[in-house]
C-alpha cells in the first residue's frame, strides 16, 4: 500500500481539548528506555506479527502493562484481552518502515490544549517518552506524570485520582 491509499481528513474544529492517557508513540520516536527496545526486539521475534494478530503473554503484560496491580487483578484483567492488531503494533513500532506514515502527525494543525498524563511506573509508554512527544506541541500541551502509576491508568486501584485530575484540566480549559 502506498502513501496515495493514505485517508485524508481535516482534524481542525473536531475537539475543543484533549487527554491522552499515556498516549501511543508517534513516528519519529524513538525508543528512549531499555524496555521499550526489549518490547520491540520481542515483536520482531513473532514472525510475521504485521500480518495478523498479536496477544503478548501473560509475564510481558505482567511486567509492562499490567505491573501495579496486585497479581490477581493482573490475571483477570489479562484474562479479558483480546489480540492486538498485528499491523498496529508495526506502525507504532517500526513507524520508519511504515510506508503510509500511519503514526505521522502535523503538530502544528492540532490546535486545541492537550493534557498528556503518563505513568511514572508505565514501561511500556514510559514519561520521557510521553513528555517527548508532548512538547512536540509546544505551549498547547501540559504534560502530568502520575506519581505510581503504571500503563493501564484507569484500570489501577488510584483511578479516581486521574480521573479527578482530568475533570479539573478540563473545567480549567472551558473556563
């Protein structure tokens, strides 16, 4: 498929503000954290993973996504995933061999404020990832790490506190 196959869309005027909660990685990241290198040396190990599905297996979640819940929450959250796409993980990944620049983000036409919060214990999306690809936004961004939070912000026992931190970001924004 090449860049001419790519969807053409105009974003400005959509949203008046945004959260993104340990947002993905956009091309032109690079990974800043030995765990974010071991998680895409492990996706070049699934074969073909770009052309199917992917589930990682429960010790790669354990340890990556699902690392601040206690142990019987991590299985029962585990147990309720369903693969990924396959062809999203490359694009997030290995955006530099993504023809159709799927991840690519003209940060300039995102003109609306933007709240990112990232985990401090997130391993997978890690902050100085987060914060990376928040100050591509320049002023329009306010960046929050989450003191003990890891990936899965609204699914740890503390949600409520994200959740009170968004509602106030955005009362703050439509003020």
């Amino acid at each position: 498929m090449g860049a001419s196959s790519q969807i053409s869309w105009e974003p400005e005027g959509i949203a008046k503000a945004l959260v993104l909660l340990n947002s993905s990685v956009t091309w032109g990241t690079l990974p800043k954290t030995d765990q974010e290198r071991y998680l895409g040396k492990m996706l070049m190990s699934a074969s073909k993973f770009w052309k199917g599905t992917l589930l990682p297996d429960f010790e790669t979640m354990a340890k990556f996504g699902l690392n601040k819940l206690d142990p019987s929450e991590q299985r029962r959250v585990f147990d309720r995933l369903v693969p990924e796409s396959g062809r999203v993980m490359f694009e997030l990944f290995f955006w530099m061999l993504d023809e159709n620049e799927t991840t690519k983000i003209d940060y300039e036409r995102v003109t609306c404020p933007l709240l990112f919060v990232s985990g401090s214990e997130d391993l997978a999306i890690p902050p100085s990832t987060s914060r990376l690809i928040a100050a591509r936004y320049g002023s329009r961004a306010t960046f929050h790490e989450a003191a003990g939070f890891g990936h899965y912000l609204t699914l740890e026992p503390e949600w409520k506190r994200i959740s009170e931190l968004c509602a106030r970001w955005m009362d703050n924004v439509a003020a």
